[in-house]
C-alpha cells in the first residue's frame, strides 16, 4: 500500500482568465458593497423609529415661541390649559435669574 503525503483538497479545475478574475472581483466588490448599504439603511431606520418618530409632543407645536422681534419689544406666544396664571421675567445674561 502506498499513501500519499499531501492533504486532500478541493478539486483543482481549469485556470481562471483574466477577465474571469475582473469579473469575480467585481461581484465580490459589488455584495460588500451592498451589504454596507444594507447596514447604512437599518441604522438611519433605528434611529428614525428610536429618536425621531417618539417626539411627544409634537416639537412643532410647543411653546412658548417667538412670533416677533422688535427693536425694544418680542412677541410670544403659546397655550396653557385652564386659567392658570402666567408669569412672564425677561432677563439678560448678565442679570441673575
């Protein structure tokens, strides 16, 4: 009996061309390439579910917020439930609060 010393391995086919290897080349380029957007897109998704859609309230339509500005006056505005008083204190940085 006589045993060879090498390891069995895969079955050796004909030698790729060139082209054949451009080819491989750019399709393996192309699947990382698609698996990276892949990943881009589930991470802009995460964050749109986890950060932008939970925004209670609404952060449009909070308040208060300015409507307008003057040289010596400003204008707010908002809503409060109920006929809560309102205490309105403008200051400067300079001024503690």
């Amino acid at each position: 009996m006589q045993t060879s010393a090498t390891a069995p391995g895969p079955p050796e086919g004909p030698a790729l061309t060139p082209n054949e290897r451009r080819l491989r080349r750019a399709v393996v380029a192309l699947s990382v390439v698609t698996a990276l957007m892949a990943l881009v897109v589930g991470a802009v998704l995460v964050y749109w579910f986890q950060y932008l859609l939970p925004a209670k309230p609404d952060p449009f339509t909070r308040g208060p917020y300015v409507v307008q500005v003057g040289t010596t006056t400003a204008t707010l505005r908002w809503e409060i439930e109920g006929d809560a008083p309102v205490r309105i204190v403008a200051t400067t940085p300079e001024t503690p609060s």
